[in-house]
C-alpha cells in the first residue's frame, strides 16, 4: 500500500484521468472530492463490497428461480 501524505486542497493523481482532492478536515473526518471520468464506478468501501456480495448471491441462485424470472419477463 502506498501512503502519502496531504493537506488541504492538495491533491494526488492516479493515472490521466483521476484526481483526489482534500477538501475539508474536521477533526477526525476528511472531505475527498474525486474528479474522474463517468464510466469509473466509484463507491465508498462498504456499497462496493454489499454490491459485489449481491451479485455473487444473484449468480448463484437456483436454477428454478432463474427459470421462474425468465418466464416472468415474457
């Protein structure tokens, strides 16, 4: 893990694209700002990981629920 360290309105840049901001510090809270293309998703840590978890369950469900769902669409 790389670690830097910044202060406020300094950024860091990852690759052409993506750039992280510090906007505010308020004692134990730091505002980011994320300046990226639209196509990058970008999520706090625990939505990303709720989200991946959903679609692990989604793709292993039965398969008489995925057949239920396919005749449902018709």
């Amino acid at each position: 893990m790389l670690v830097l360290t910044r202060k406020l309105n300094e950024s860091i840049q990852i690759g052409d694209d993506i750039e992280i901001k510090v906007l505010a510090v308020e004692g134990d809270q730091i505002k980011l700002g994320i300046d990226a293309p639209k196509a990058v998703d970008i999520h706090r840590k625990e939505i990303y990981l709720d989200i991946k978890n959903q679609n692990s369950e989604a793709a292993n469900l039965p398969d008489d629920v995925l057949s239920l769902l396919k005749n449902s669409e018709r």
